[in-house]
C-alpha cells in the first residue's frame, strides 16, 4: 500500500480491515515529506512528533468509524493551531510560535481523528496570487518546478498535488483555493461564505475570506468539507443551518440538469488551451445529459475592481491590530508609541502588503469612501444580483477557473490576464457561493488546467455532483505530476 | 462621475501616516504613481449606475442573532499574558505612551 495511491475511502477501508495502521500511514507521510517538499518547499512546519503521537492514540483506541481517521492532511499557514506556530508567511508573525488554542475548523479535524502533519505556504497574509510573497520561501509547482503552484493557498496545493498529503485546508478570497487547485491538477472548493468557521483564521478581507479543502478527488473533497464545516457561536457570520449530507448521493449525475456557460468568462485573455479545454467539458456535459446554454452576467466584469477595493479596505481594518502592542512583531528603539506602531508594521509587512494597506487606507477615506468603497458595496449588490437572475433558470454555472497553465516563478503577469483571472474566480466570493475546480485537461506546457462549477447558495451538493460526475467521465488518472505523482 | 483620484505628495504622505508605516524619500514617487494609477483604474466603477441600489456588506443574508451577554471563563489568561512580547503580573507591558 501507498498512501500516495490512495482516496480517504480506500485508506479507511484499509485501516478499518487492519491492512494498514495509522502509524504507518503517517510514517509514509512522513517520508514522502522528507523526499520531496526539499524541492517543493510546501511546509513551512512539520510537526512530526504531534502526528506520530496524535496516530499511535488512533491506533490504540481502534477505531476507525470518524470521518477522517488516519486520514493525513496540511493547514495554511494562516489558520491558528494550539501549540504549533502560525506565521501567516509573514515576518510580522515569525514569533507566534506558540498560539494558546485551536481554530474551529482544528477542533473539527480533530474531532474527525484526522492527522495534521503541519503547517504550509502561503503569500503573507494570503495576498497574491502566485505563493511568492511569503516572507519564507517560493513554493514550486510539483508538475514543473520552474512554475509556481499559484496562490495564495500555494502551499496547500503543492502538498496535495506531490503526493505529501491527501488533503490540506486552504482559504479562498478571492481565489486563492480555486486557481491554485487548477494549477495543481487537484480538486479546490470554496464553501458558501459562513458554512465554515472563522474562528481562529487570521482574516484578510472579513466579508470575503472563507476556508475550504483542497484535494487529490471530489469524492475526497465532500468529506473533508462535511468534517469542517458547521455552525460555530464564535463566528458571527456563521450560518446556523446543519451540515447537509454531501457524500451520499454524489453519484447522482448531472442528466437533466441545466448549467450555464457565462459568455464573460470566455473572452480572448482566456488561453487557446483553455477555451478548448472548457469546449470539451461542455461536451462531457452533455453527453452526461446535462444541458449547458450560454449566458450573460454583465456586471461581473467590474469584480476586479469591486474586490481590490473592498478586499484592500477590509484588510486596512483587520491588519490594524498588527501593531507591535500585544502580539507580532516589535520594533526596538521607538520613540513613541506612534513611532513603535509604524517602525514595527514597516518591519513586519512585505511589499505587497503595504501597497494593499495604503490602498485600503485611501478608499476608506474621505470622499474616497464614498466614490470608492461605497460604490464598490453598491457594484457587489449588482453582481450578486446577476447570479440571483441567472440561479433562477439555471441549476449551476460553468467556467474556466483560469485564464491559463500556472505562471512561472518570477513571471511578470500582463495586467490584462491578471484581471480576467480576477473575473473568473473573485465574482464568487462576492456572491458568497460555492465554487469547485476540477482538473479538466492540460496546456501546451504539459501543465494543469482546472474548470469551475458554481452552484447556489448552500447548493454544495449539486456542484460535488456534477464535480464527481466529470471527474468520473473525464478520466486523467494517466497523467501524473513530475514530483510525487508515483511512487 | 469625475475621478478624483490625484494624489500629491502632501496627501500620500498623510495616507501613509495613516497607514502607520514609513516610507523611505527614494519610495515617494512610486508608491505615488502606483497608487494615482490605482485609483484612475478603479475609478472605472464609478460609470456602473447605481442609484437606488443598496450596498452589499457580506457574502451570505444571515440577520443578526442578539442575545444577552454571557461571562464566560476563559482558561488562558497566563499563557496569553507569556506570549504578549512583555507582561507584569496580571497586565499586558506596552512602551511608555505619554511623557
């Protein structure tokens, strides 16, 4: 048995018939993690002693029936684990080496008797796109390593797709599950805003930010979402329905279902390889019995600006707390307490992090409030509404997760394509669905390209569904990245 | 709508102040061009007609839940104290903020 080989059901199968032990499970992890993340640089902390300890008490108490049991599995970097340093790629959290309790989504996975095997890469703070603002180091893409593996759930993605883990728990504001996930050849779903606690996430953009699993199937997909999900009363914004069932009738197909194409997510900034790519899902689709129609959601291509206004102006106000007071990073010799804020944050932030917080800063104030963030605010209305008017005729809607194959490190992205990535992932998190990518084929340079299923608020099952059903009919298990795809 | 993105240098420099971090001298024109350009690109929304249209704070329609208060303990008040980059005795210690 290779656990590299395996699916959460078929390992459980196997601990459940005593093929295997969680132990072994977790030594082969283990090992995987040493042989290959020198080249990769997924994690950023491998709690080696915790995982071994944590599965040599699921082996003696023998039981198996948790949802995850033995299952190993990565955390962003950004998500808070109790005794186990959370940097959130930044220098401003180096020292938060030892965080005094666990996210929600931690107790959940631990309740579920999964194995953490550590803690991954990510951009700082969970701004950018490509893992390459880390304030630790430049994760490469397992199917090529002079590319990146996307971002900024980098990490999480390079540990699944090099065969280190079977699951990791990314977060999504404006992408940063869905695109990686597609650079990667693996599965990444972004819940409905609020289905999943943020309680213990280090936060972003607070009405945008949302945590989701990443993974090598669909199938996989669903019970890591059903795991942590659920209501939490220290998350205000935490849906209070229960968890609905997301794995059993995956199977159902998609014959008669109706899924719209939006023609905006198909314009020329999107590759030759990619529009044939979602040509031939249409295809799969509809042999499947599903029928797919073209349709306009038109505001969504102001989502661009809509999310770096907002998203900037939420993280003006989150990353205030970050001010060499209580936690983080402290200047020496400051003057005054001003002087000690700024010399710290002008410390402990990277570039990116500040173009953002002087963005954020400038659109909050003033008449800027009002022409900017306000009009965003009013803009997001307009783009959910899109999506309200087309849910009404339509039971999900289809599209690229990306415009193209994963960047390569260092690339200069043409500000053209990085936009329309924006259109095709951000509309999303403003409308607080679901959205899925799914490997659906590859580019001219041999790498991943992923496809996007949206469905309707709280419809997560629909799109696994339809997820599961695709993946099925579109067979790519032949296709293998260059670092850990075997052993 | 017109753009009233210019920023000068007096602007930027109270918009980083109010950012609490510092810039070098060397960085002013960039972080100035950088965000005038910004701003001339965002201002592009401005054009979406919007009168009437109530603004979106939040991704899902949960109303809010008000409930009374409720103490709680909570059981990390020492380690929580150790972490902070200095404590004495039961206050977190912060540098002197007034002379």
């Amino acid at each position: 048995m290779t656990v590299i080989n395996e699916t959460i059901e078929s390992l459980k199968d196997k601990l459940n018939n005593k093929e295997t032990t969680a132990k072994a499970v977790t030594e082969q992890t283990l090992k995987q993690i040493k042989a290959v993340d020198g080249d990769v640089k997924a994690f950023l902390t491998v709690t080696e002693a915790e995982a071994l300890k944590q599965a040599e008490a699921l082996d003696a108490k023998g039981d198996f029936s948790a949802k995850l049991a033995g299952i190993p599995g990565s955390i962003k970097d950004n998500i808070v684990t109790k005794g186990v340093r959370t940097t959130a790629a930044s220098k401003m959290l180096d020292n938060f080496t030892d965080p005094l309790y666990d996210a929600t989504i931690i107790e959940n996975l631990i309740a579920a008797d999964a194995i953490t095997l550590g803690k991954v890469n990510m951009d700082e703070f969970a701004m950018g796109s490509t893992t390459e603002t880390s304030y630790y180091q430049k994760t490469k893409n397992p199917w090529n390593l002079d590319h990146t593996p996307g971002g900024s759930s980098g990490g999480s993605a390079a540990s699944v797709a090099a065969g280190q883990v079977l699951f990791s728990l990314g977060s999504d504001t404006g992408g940063s599950i869905r695109q990686p996930a597609s650079f990667n050849g693996i599965v990444g779903m972004k819940p409905t805003y609020g289905m999943v606690s943020r309680y213990g996430v280090i936060g972003f953009a607070s009405s945008l930010d949302q945590v989701g699993p990443l993974t090598r199937t669909v199938k996989d997909n669903a019970y890591v979402l059903e795991a942590i999900a659920g209501h939490d009363e220290n998350d205000m914004t935490s849906i209070q329905d229960d968890v609905a069932d997301l794995t059993s009738d995956i199977d159902k197909g998609v014959a008669g279902l109706k899924i719209a194409l939006p023609k905006q997510f198909l314009t020329d900034a999107v590759s030759k390889d990619m529009q044939e790519t979602v040509a031939k899902t249409v295809e799969t689709l509809k042999s499947l019995g599903a029928t797919v129609e073209e349709v306009e959601l038109p505001h969504v291509v102001y989502s661009p600006h809509v999310y770096a206004i907002l998203s900037s102006g939420e993280a003006a106000s989150s990353l205030a707390r970050y001010d060499g007071v209580r936690f983080g990073h402290r200047a020496e010799d400051a003057e005054n307490m001003i002087d000690m804020f700024k010399k710290s944050r002008t410390e402990g932030f990277g570039k990116e992090v500040k173009r953002r917080l002087l963005l954020g800063t400038t659109v909050l104030t003033g008449d800027w409030n009002q022409t900017y963030f306000r009009q965003a605010q009013k803009v997001r209305t307009l783009i959910r509404e899109d999506f309200i008017k087309v849910f009404k005729d339509y039971d999900l809607i289809l599209g690229p997760t990306t415009t193209g194959e994963a960047f390569a490190l260092g690339e200069e992205i043409d500000p053209e394509v990085a936009k329309m990535n924006d259109i095709l992932t951000v509309p999303v998190n403003l409308a607080g669905l679901p959205g899925l990518s799914v490997p659906a084929g590859f580019g001219a340079n041999n790498l991943p390209l992923g496809v996007q299923f949206i469905g309707k608020h709280r419809d997560e099952k629909t799109v696994y569904q339809a997820g599961y059903a695709f993946e099925k009919a579109n067979d790519l298990t032949g296709k293998l990245p260059q670092i850990g795809g075997q052993n | 709508m017109t753009v009233m993105s210019q920023i000068n240098h007096e602007t930027l420099q109270h918009l980083v102040d109010q950012s609490r971090y510092y810039i070098e001298d060397a960085e002013t024109t960039l972080y100035l061009d950088r965000l005038n350009t910004e701003l001339d690109d965002l201002a592009e929304i401005q054009s979406v007609k919007t009168d009437g249209v109530k603004p979106t704070t939040n991704g899902n329609d949960n109303d809010n839940v008000l409930r009374e208060d409720v103490p709680k303990e909570w059981a990390y008040r020492k380690q929580a104290l150790e972490n902070a980059p200095a404590h004495d005795g039961d206050h977190f210690e912060v540098p002197q903020i007034m002379d």
